[in-house]
C-alpha cells in the first residue's frame, strides 16, 4: 500500500513543535490532532499514530508527554504504549512543582515575619521611653535615600493633611516623577494637600504639568515671592525640615510644639501666597515680574550678594543678575554698592509722615 503523498519515509521528521513543549496553550498543530486521537482510544503505539495520522508521531509523543498530556504505560515487552491524560489531571501534574514553592515561599515569609514581629515589644517600650524623656522627639537624617523612604512612609500613614513647602523654583523631573504616584495615592484616600511653591516655578513646564494633574484630584497649590522654608508637615503631627549646608540630610520632627511652630509658619506663607495657575497669562507674567522685582530691590538692599538673592528666589544667578542690572539702571547707580545705598533710602520710612 503506498504511503500518503505528505508523508514521505526517506525524509527526516521536521516538528513542529513550539517553543515552550511544556505549555498546553502553545501545542502544535501534530500534537492537538494527537491528542484527539488518543483520547478515542485506550492506548497507542507512536507507529500507529503516525499510521493513522499521515505523520511522523514522535516528536507529538514528546511535546504532548513534557505536557502531561500524555503518559506511557507500563507494558513490559513490546512497543511502548501511550493513553491520554484528563487536562486537569495534566495541569495538577504541571503545576504540582510551583505549588510546593509557593507554599515554601509562604512558609519563610511567615518565618521571617514572626523573628520581626517578635521585636515589636522591644521598639514599643523603647518608644514610650523616648516620649516620656523627651528624646527622639528631634532625628537628623543624612542620607537621601533614608530620607525619601521615610517620606513615603510617612505619606501612607498620613490621614488627613499634608502640607508641603518648596522653595527653589521649578523641582527637578526626577523629584516630581517620584512625588506624583504618591501624591496621587494620597488624594485618592481623601487626604488633603496643600503646597507652596516660589514665583519661579510657574515659568517651570514639568512642575506646571504636575500641579495641573494633582489640582485636577483636589490638591491646592500656590506661589510667594520669598521667605519659604522647605519642610513637609504630615497631620500636624510629624515635621521634615531641609539641613542648611546638608544636601540632602532632614531633620525629622515630632515635639509637637515645634510642629505647631512648622505649621504656624506654613499658614502665614499660605495667607500671603498666590493660587498656581497652570498657564501664564502675559499681564499676570509681568505682575510677577513687578513683584519679583520688588522682593530684589528690598534683598539688594539689605546688602545680600547676588547669588544669595538669586537663591532665595529660586532662580538662576544670571538670571537675576539681569533683574538686577535693570534695577540700577532704573535708578541711575553705577555700582551695586550705589544702588543699595540709594534703594535703602528710598525704602527707609520717612520722619514726619
């Protein structure tokens, strides 16, 4: 009898078997017509799969054994002989081995949580001790990654308000990235928000973008010209102070009269600050620009060089080295020395008034 056209006995098998022989998602084409074929039959041999199919059988036997799909039976002499296995029978089989590691994978961490829960007593009673003498209430922490951990854990516990201070001007990409996930989780929960930022910041078009995405979910944003510190205040009942001279570095508060301090200080910036519009108009640009102004003259007065007042402002040096130079030229000085001396005049109450 000559052999089907499409199976030629002198050519070597090519298979087709996928990537993954162990994923019943991905059986080739040979491997599902051999498992319909098996399953209409107690048991096979692969020459008569390959007979009945018009296809080589072995590598089928293969993908559809690794499977589970397929397991030999224990005939002794003969030709090897093959039944079909119920899908779920194969899937228990398959994932038997996952099983186990996850059970495994549970039971260390059960184990790990009960060494760490057992030191709960001690950081309890440590903490009451430390209320009670006052310590702890004041934590200088110096690395930064330390420092933004805490801050995140802060933010997950916070249930009420948290109230944020940035001076500087625009906030860095990489700050706003990792500010924006937390902050939106916190406005989800209902937790209120409320930041400062300086006037600066509005001429920033990542900081721009992220006020407009947290203002959309209820957080409340404004500007001032001068005079932010830059703190986070979680619940009126633990602080975040920025180190002068300690990049980086926090000092982390929990005395609560120094809390109350904090936020004392937050709510007079926020009477006096402005809302953050997501787009500048040009007549609110030069209003800014006018008060800008005002804050240097009153700072080049009082003395302060430019990179200090250019500091206080949250912007660039040269910058407000250009605000300057149109300053003097306003009021006719050759010198920063001269119009210091002429603004501080013009700024001093007069006798009489």
């Amino acid at each position: 009898m000559p052999a089907p056209a499409h199976a030629d006995a002198e050519d070597p098998e090519v298979p087709d078997t996928p990537d993954d022989p162990g994923d019943p998602e991905d059986l080739s084409p040979t491997a599902r017509r051999l498992y319909a074929y098996a399953v209409d039959r107690h048991a096979f041999t692969v020459p008569e799969a390959t007979t009945a199919l018009g296809a080589r059988a072995g590598a089928a036997v293969t993908e559809l054994a690794a499977a589970h799909l397929l397991q030999r039976l224990p005939d002794g002499d003969g030709p090897e002989r093959w039944c079909a296995v119920a899908p779920r029978a194969a899937a228990a089989r398959a994932l038997a081995p996952m099983a186990l590691l996850v059970r495994e994978t549970h039971d260390e961490m059960d184990r790990l949580r009960g060494r760490l829960e057992a030191l709960v007593p001690a950081y309890e009673a440590g903490a009451a001790h430390r209320d009670l003498s006052g310590s702890g209430r004041l934590e200088l922490v110096t690395d930064l990654g330390a420092v933004r951990g805490l801050i995140t854990e802060l933010a997950a516990g916070c249930e009420r308000e948290l109230l944020t201070s940035q001076p500087g001007g625009g906030r860095p990409q990489e700050s706003l990235e990792e500010a924006v996930g937390r902050d939106e989780s916190l406005l989800a929960r209902g937790v209120r928000m409320r930041t400062i930022y300086q006037h600066t910041a509005r001429y920033s078009r990542p900081t721009a973008a992220y006020v407009e995405r947290v203002t959309a979910l209820g957080a409340q944003v404004r500007t001032l010209g001068d005079g932010l510190m830059r703190m986070l205040i979680f619940d009126e009942h633990t602080g975040l102070m920025a180190v002068p001279d300690r990049q980086g570095a926090a000092l982390v508060v929990r005395e609560p009269n120094v809390v109350h301090f904090m936020t004392a200080a937050f709510e007079r910036s926020w009477l006096g600050a402005r809302p953050f519009p997501t787009s500048v108009s040009p007549e609110a640009a030069r209003t800014l620009s006018d008060e800008l102004r005002q804050t240097i003259v009153r700072l080049l007065s009082d003395g302060l060089e430019d990179k200090v007042i250019a500091r206080r402002l949250g912007m660039s040096e040269r910058t407000c080295q250009r605000h300057i130079a149109e300053i003097m030229r306003a009021v006719g000085a050759k010198s920063r020395f001269q119009a210091g001396y002429l603004l501080s005049a013009a700024l001093a109450p007069k006798d009489g008034g």
